[in-house]
C-alpha cells in the first residue's frame, strides 16, 4: 500500500472502494462487508510514520486514500 500520514481503517477501505467502484457497476453497491473473528496476528490498527521520508527524501503525499483509491480504479477499470 502506500502511506499519507493519516490512519485508515480496513472499513473505510471497503467503503471507498465500494463506493468508487460503483462508479462503473451500480451492482457493486450491494456488495456487504464480511466479518469474522478476530485471528491470531491481526493488527487492529496501524499508521504509518512518514516522517523520515518527508526529511530524506522530501516526501511530500499529493493524495489522500480516497483520492488515490479513486485514480487507481478508474486505471484499472479502463485497462484491465
């Protein structure tokens, strides 16, 4: 994935990929999440630090996730 320096919960993800897929299928929009029990290893949360790469390498994210989701979807949709 890629990193932007806000959290970004697996929900959201389905919902903006949900939502921006529906885009191009209308169907996509019936399409519930899935839920099971939680499994050994799984990581509730995370965020990313960006910080190093916005001091060495000058980083600085164009994108927030929903703004990239959305790019790289209408890609793929055209493309593949």
């Amino acid at each position: 994935m890629f990193a932007h320096g806000e959290r970004t919960s697996l929900n959201q993800l389905f919902f903006f990929i949900r939502k921006l897929a529906a885009g191009f299928d209308k169907d996509i929009l019936t399409i519930e999440p899935l839920y099971g029990p939680a499994r050994a290893g799984d990581i509730p949360h995370s965020l990313a630090s960006i910080e190093k790469a916005k001091e060495l390498l000058y980083y600085s994210p164009t994108f927030n996730v929903e703004d990239g989701l959305k790019e790289a979807i209408k890609w793929y949709w055209e493309n593949l």
